[in-house]
C-alpha cells in the first residue's frame, strides 16, 4: 500500500509537470500563431489593396485575407514548434554561433515548406495552374521571401525579449500595467551560492563566472514550480511567485528542493568540470509590495517593499543557524504539508528591524518525494 501511495505520487509529480510544460508551450505556439496571422494579414493588406500583383496568382484582398486566416496559425504552429526545440533542446547545449545558424537553416527550411504550402494551395484549391519553379521565382517573390525571413526573426527576437523580462510579463508591459506602481501580494526566495568567495579565488573569474551560469540554467526547472525568477545578481537569483501560485501545492519550498535535487543529479558534471558541487541556501518572505516600471534609458520591472528585504535579511540568517532553508512565520502560516516539517528558529532580530521575527527551518520529511523519484528516474 505505502508503495502504491509512492507511484500514485509520482504519477500526479509527471502529470503536473506535463500539464505545465504543456501549457507553456501553448503559449509559445499561440504567440507565434498570432504572430504570423498578422504577418500575413498586413502583407495582404500592403499588397493587395489598391494594387495589381505582377504574378500568375492573383486573389481579392478578401480572399487573401481568408487565405492568410489559413496559413497564419499553421506555420505559426511550426515556427512556435521550432523555438520550443531551440529553448527546450538546443538553447543551453551549443554555442551561441551555432545556435545562429540553426536558426537560419530552420528559417530557409521553414520559408520552402511555405512556398510549397502556398503552392499546393493554389493549384489544388484555387486551380491556378503553374509549374513548382515558375512559382517559387515569379515576379515579386523574393521581396516576400525576404518579408517572411523578417518576421522570422522579428519574432524570434520578441520571444527572446519575453524571456529576458519573464515570460509572463512582456504582455503587461505593453499594455502600461506597469507604469504605474500598483500593489501586489507576493513571495519572494533570495538563493544563494555557499563559499562563493572562495570558489572564485580557487575558480578564477572566467571559470567561476561559467560555473554560475551552469547553476542558473538548473535553475529553470523551478519554473515547473510557478516561479518567475526577478533577478540575477551575481552568485545570487531572486525568485518571486504571486501568494496564490507560491502557497498553492507548497510550490515556494517545492522550487528549492526540485532545484536541490537537480544539482544533486548532475553532481559528477559538476566535479568533473570545476571539482565542487554547488550548494544553495535561501530565505523566503512575502507579504504586500509595489510593482513598478522604472528607468528612463534602461527599463525595467522593480518591485518595492518590506516583503523583499526581509526576505534578503531572512537568508543572511542561514549560516547563523547552519539551516539550508529559513522562512518567515507568515509564509509558514500560509502551507499546509504533509511532504515537509518544519523547525521553529530562535527568535531573531534582523538587520534595519526592530522587533523580533520568528523564522522557521524547512526539511523533508521523506526522501521519497514525488520530485526525487521522478528526477531519479529521468537522470537513469
């Protein structure tokens, strides 16, 4: 029975996570559909209204419209397919020039499988009749091909600008939800690296500087866990959830221990490449802040409180305590777990406070957990 309630665990850990990953490549894919649908509308437009095309395919702006409601979400869903490709399989394993090209030879391979989407449309469903050659060099293709290769990469470019600003966040800025400062009630994780000091003296600046990278890119998987990550600075990452999705399944304290357990999975990586396995240690706080767009020349999203700063005080307590975990009581009050415990801390006074704050130490409570299980199973 106890071995049953572990699968049906691990069961619910993948279906979770399939469900995220699922839902946020939906999101790339609809942006991309989007995209392209508008792409091929404005063409359609620019063209077609008030001109006359120099080629055998001739359609009423109507018809090209109807004709780019067709193409517009299906290549979308192929150039969506290829960028998940690229951030899920290629992003972090090939160097940047490489990544350049696979790109271009994606674009091209892409831009043919239009032509001959374009083509087999016209002859089959519209009954134009024109050899496959004569249509792929007909007058005034290339400007269009030239076109298509734009919105490629203008749209490769925006996903890249989304995931520098969080994923979720391109779409406020653009419609001014920022620009005035607003509350919000959120959580926030200061992580970090344990003997930093020392590892860069023993590393060296450009060797310590590649194993803070390598950290940061395991450190994604807690997007599984809602996170949004607010900050790097330096050997340190600011993670944030709203109250909502960071109490919800425990997902605040879940992100530490996944990203734990991810650095413990690729722990021979580690000591191969620099001879250390990196450790973490985090404090976690929430409560009421104010989210704002500031900067004139470099924007950027800020959010401004006593929630964050207790939460950076919080982790400076980690050492004192030789706790790898310390939360707020507040947050503390807020989970319910049967996964986790939870140790309450000598009352403490942290740096710019008054008062005393209670924190609380977090452990597992089984080495089993759904999320241990699992990234076992996908590292065998």
């Amino acid at each position: 029975m106890y071995d049953c309630n572990i699968r049906f665990d691990i069961m619910l850990s993948i279906m979770s996570r399939m469900k995220f990953q699922n839902r946020r490549r939906w999101r790339i894919i609809r942006g991309y559909g989007l995209g392209w649908t508008l792409a091929f509308a404005f063409l359609t437009i620019v063209r077609g209204v008030g001109t006359t095309e120099l080629g055998s395919v001739q359609f009423d702006t109507i018809t090209s419209l109807v004709v780019a409601g067709i193409l517009g979400p299906t290549f979308g869903a192929i150039s969506g397919f290829g960028q998940i490709i690229t951030e899920e399989r290629l992003g972090q394993r090939i160097s940047i020039w490489k990544l350049l090209v696979w790109r271009l030879f994606f674009a091209i391979v892409f831009l043919l499988a239009i032509i001959l989407a374009s083509y087999v449309l016209i002859k089959y469903f519209f009954g134009i009749s024109i050899a496959l050659a004569d249509y792929m060099v007909e007058p005034g293709s290339f400007p269009i091909y030239f076109y298509i290769l734009c919105v490629d990469s203008f749209l490769s470019t925006v996903r890249q600008v989304s995931l520098m600003i969080g994923d979720n966040n391109l779409g406020k800025l653009l419609r001014g939800k920022f620009y005035q400062p607003r509350e919000e009630q959120r959580i926030f994780m200061f992580l970090d690296l344990q003997a930093s000091t020392e590892l860069a003296e023993e590393l060296g600046h450009l060797k310590y500087s590649m194993f803070i990278q390598d950290c940061f890119n395991d450190l994604g998987v807690v997007v599984e866990n809602e996170a949004e990550v607010y900050q790097y600075v330096g050997d340190e990452a600011i993670l944030t959830w709203t109250l909502r999705d960071g109490v919800r399944r425990q997902n605040c304290i879940r992100a530490f221990f996944r990203f734990k357990k991810q650095l413990q999975i690729k722990a021979d990586y580690y000591r191969e490449a620099y001879g250390h396995v990196p450790v973490f240690k985090a404090g976690l706080h929430g409560g009421p802040i104010i989210v704002t767009e500031v900067g004139k020349y470099k924007k950027e999203i800020a959010y401004h409180g006593d929630a964050i700063n207790t939460a950076a005080r919080i982790r400076s307590q980690c050492n004192a305590f030789n706790q790898e975990l310390l939360i707020s009581e507040y947050i503390q009050q807020l989970l319910s777990t049967n996964d986790y415990g939870f140790k309450e801390m000598d009352n403490i006074v942290l740096k710019g406070k008054k008062e005393q704050m209670t924190v609380f130490a977090v452990f597992e409570l089984h080495s089993h957990l759904p999320e241990a299980r699992l990234a076992q199973r996908q590292s065998s």
